[in-house]
C-alpha cells in the first residue's frame, strides 16, 4: 500500500457482481469499462461463435419509405435491414413487457 487511501483505492481489484438477469448486466456495461475487471476474465482458447438461426421475413413497404430507411439507416452507419430488425425486436419487447403484470 502506498499510505495515500485515494490511490490505494484506485489500484483495488473490483469484483464483477452477480447478476439476475441478462438485462442487468446489459445496463450495468454501459455504464462500465471491461477495463476496469481485467483481472476476472479469463482468456479462451478455442472460441465458438454460434449465430442464432433466422427466418427470413419478405415485408412489402413503399418506395418512400424504404428509401427514408435507407437514408436513417446509412446516418446510423447501420444497413437498414438491420435498422429494421433492432426496431422490430425493440418493439416486440416494449410491448411484451407492457403486458406483464407488475411484480408486487
């Protein structure tokens, strides 16, 4: 220990928490840095990278709007049919959890 607490306390280790849910840890990683719980991970030798199965969806949308996607997407430096699969899975779950009754 260097004797000034303010450091000391700067150079502790910090233990990543538990979370409940994949939610809460989300939330808690925008408002940290990995760097900061180096020391916690561990490195992987042979990583696997599973991509989750997807369907494809054919949606018919006029010119305008494909174009206004496209233009909002390219702003965002997203492709819009990503753009428009974050909006439909963000939606989905606004409302799923509009109608979930309200834990007491």
């Amino acid at each position: 220990m260097t004797g000034n607490s303010s450091q000391d306390k700067q150079l502790e280790l910090k233990r990543l928490p538990k979370f409940k849910s994949l939610e809460e840890e989300a939330a808690f990683w925008d408002t940290h840095s990995f760097a900061d719980y180096l020391d916690e991970f561990e490195e992987v030798k042979d990583p696997v990278f599973v991509e989750p199965r997807k369907q494809v969806v054919s949606l018919r949308l006029d010119q305008e709007t494909v174009t206004l996607l496209k233009r909002l997407a390219e702003e965002k430096g997203l492709p819009y049919t990503t753009l428009v699969r974050m909006w439909v899975k963000e939606h989905l779950h606004e409302e799923l959890a509009a109608r979930r009754p309200e834990a007491k």
